[in-house]
C-alpha cells in the first residue's frame, strides 16, 4: 500500500534537532527526504543531534546505524557559498514540494536560497523557516537554544525545587515542539496547495510553539491573573520517594481517584485534605512522604495500580529503554543493519490501520547520494568529478 506522502519531495537544510525530527516524521509518512548539507562541519556541530562534529569513520558508521532522525533520508553535499554548488540546488528545488531550514534569519538571503528566490523558480513549493524567534521578532538575531525557550515561555518558571529555584528541564520539549508544529504547518500548507495549486510560505519561531506546554497556565493567568508557585506540590499532584530511593509521579486531581489513593496507602483519614494550603499542605505532604518510604518503587507502583489509581514509576533512561508499554507499542525497533548487524531505534508514535509508515532506509552518511541526485538532474558523471575537485560538493 502507498504511503501518504510518497508523491512528495522535501529538502532539508536543517540541523541539529528541531527540523530534523520534522522531516523525519515527513520521511516516515513515505516523503523522500533529501538532507541538503554542507562539504564540512561548521561552528562544532554534526549534522543532526545524533550525529558528533566530524566523526571518524567508524564512530559515524556507528551513529548512522542508531540515528533515526536522519533514517528514510538521502544526502547530498553542496557548499551553497559556490554558485555551481548553488546552480544544483536550484535544480532540486524546482522539483521540490517542501523546502525547510533553520538558519538565522537572513542567512538564507546570503546563501541566495531564500523564498523570494527559490519560489520564483518553484511557485508550488512550501518554504518553511524554522528558527529561534521568528523571521519579525524584535529577537530575531538572537541564537537560541532549548532552555532558552523554555526560559522565555515560562516553562522554567514552572519547574524548580522545593526551594523555589528553577532547574533546567532535561526533556528538548521546546525543539521536539518547534519540529512537530513545523511538519503540521507543513501538512496543513500542502493541503491548501491542493485546492489552490499555490505554495507559500511558513514562518515557525520555537518560542511560539513553546508555549503549547505553557498555555493553560498562561490562560488562567490572563483570566484571573493567577501565577502559580514554582516548586509547589499540592498532595494530589506529587512526585514521591520511595523507600529504594527512586520516584514515583502520583497525579489525582478527580475526586474519587484521591479517595482511592488514601484508601490505598492506609489513610483514610487524609481524605479531606486533597488541597490544603499553608502549612496545612506541608503536613500532609510530610505525612504521605513518610508512608512513601516504608516501599519500593516498583511495589507503590503494584499496589497504586491495583487499586486505580494515576501513578507510574519515575523511570531512567535505561529503564525507559525496557518499558513493556514501548515494545508493545513498537517504539523500540530492531532493525538488521548492513555492516553493524542488530541494531535499535526509536519507533514512530503514529499508528496506521493500513499504512505501515515508518523505517524505511539507514540514515546517510555525509554526500552519499551527491552523485545519484545529480545524475538524475542531467549532470555528467565527469562533471561532478569536477566539482568534487573544486570543492563546490562532496
């Protein structure tokens, strides 16, 4: 069966996490996915987030295996600083459907593969820029980074310690957020296409989509201006210790799943305090932490479960890694790779009833299908020894 996006074609100019979790999720859909990349690492960054900077070969043999932000994907190399390099882009973006990068604002004018330009060639093509804050935001020659989003939407301030301080979120929320609300934009914009036969252009700031995470807080606060305490954990919403020293997460806003909980732990009589303030909440808090302690994670979990009520462990990485919710759910695949043999990937999220997107192919090492795509674009085999030469791809 055919997949839903095997009739378009996108180039990549992204780097790093945000747009390349985007057209990996295109990739999946069945998009073809060209990596548009640069002959050599620039400014101490590899080619995606799992990719290092210049990598031996057999450290990137190894990345590529495991990498599945850049699986489904081709990669040609093409310094676009040279205008026969530039000439080649050109070429695949008349055929293109989608284009996206991620550079700073303005950088694209420099390099001349800017919307302006390329959608003159290709009036179809859905450009979207990807980028810290925005092509119009009075921020928008800031670098960014994932804590600073976080930092500017008020994801911070809603994290911290029992002392009030904010610590940073592990989680890249904000660039998975900027990825996934790039490829709807995305999607969204090749649907219009098909009414109208017209592309446009998409212009998406990671800070906005940060504050997907941050809008019911930042709702209330417009309602009835309510800022809400960093560092306050009601006993109804808490993340306990336990007594193997690890954490479990205990969510009961509803009524009824409190009264379970309490019956579960063996104090009924803390039914009445499912929200207390002041100092009211410290006790109780003191009180359930004390219960906590007399068992371990994973039997709180057992028990928890049991009686219906909303908890799960606290899990490592590694334990994440072994979670029987994820292998039922296909979210760890192992996958036979060429040279590398067994080897595991992230899974996709999206289920299909009768689609079965997903991997496709390894992810490419660097320039790997420069001469394929070129070839296909009526270039002679002599001439893109010549440029490799020169430098202009590689």
């Amino acid at each position: 069966m055919k997949l839903p996006l095997d009739d378009i074609k996108v180039l990549d100019l992204c780097r790093v996490l945000p747009g390349p979790m985007c057209t990996m999720i295109l990739g999946d859909m069945g998009a073809e996915v060209i990596k548009v990349e640069d002959i050599e690492d620039r400014g101490g960054t590899g080619r995606d987030m799992l990719t290092p900077p210049s990598p031996t070969s057999e450290v990137e043999d190894e990345a590529l295996a495991y990498n599945h932000l850049a699986r489904n994907k081709k990669s040609i190399a093409l310094n676009l600083r040279d205008t026969r390099a530039r000439e080649v882009f050109y070429e695949l973006a008349k055929g293109a459907d989608v284009l996206i990068e991620s550079f700073r604002p303005g950088v694209v004018e420099r390099l001349e593969v800017d919307y302006k330009t390329i959608s003159a060639l290709n009036p179809k093509l859905v450009y979207c820029s990807l980028s810290a804050y925005g092509q119009d935001s009075p921020y928008r020659e800031l670098p960014g980074h994932e804590p600073e989003y976080c930092a500017i939407s008020g994801a911070l301030s809603l994290t911290g310690d029992d002392e009030g301080i904010p610590v940073i979120i592990g989680a890249n929320m904000a660039d998975a957020s900027g990825g996934l609300h790039a490829a709807i934009a995305i999607l969204c914009a090749l649907r219009a296409r098909d009414k109208t036969g017209e592309g446009q252009y998409l212009d998406i700031a990671i800070a906005d989509c940060m504050l997907s995470f941050t809008g019911v807080n930042l709702g209330l606060y417009l309602r009835r201006n309510f800022v809400p305490q960093r560092g306050w954990q009601p006993p109804y919403r808490h993340i306990w210790r336990t007594k193997d020293n690890k954490f479990i997460a205990v969510t009961n806003p509803e009524r009824h799943l409190w009264e379970l909980f309490c019956r579960a732990i063996g104090r009924e009589d803390l039914i009445p305090y499912q929200r207390p303030k002041g100092d009211k909440r410290l006790e109780i808090n003191d009180i359930i932490a004390e219960v906590m302690r007399s068992k371990t994670r994973d039997d709180w979990v057992t028990i928890l479960r049991q009686a219906g009520v909303s908890a799960a462990p606290v899990l490592e990485i590694n334990e994440v890694a072994t979670e029987s919710h994820y292998q039922h759910r296909q979210m760890r695949l192992e996958l036979e790779h060429p040279t590398k043999g067994k080897v595991e990937q992230l899974g996709t999220p999206f289920k299909f009833s009768k689609m079965p997107i997903g991997f496709r192919s390894f992810a490419p090492s660097l320039g790997q299908h420069t001469e394929e795509l070129m070839l296909g674009l009526g270039y002679t085999s002599k001439q893109v020894a010549e440029m490799r030469a020169a430098k202009a791809i590689k």
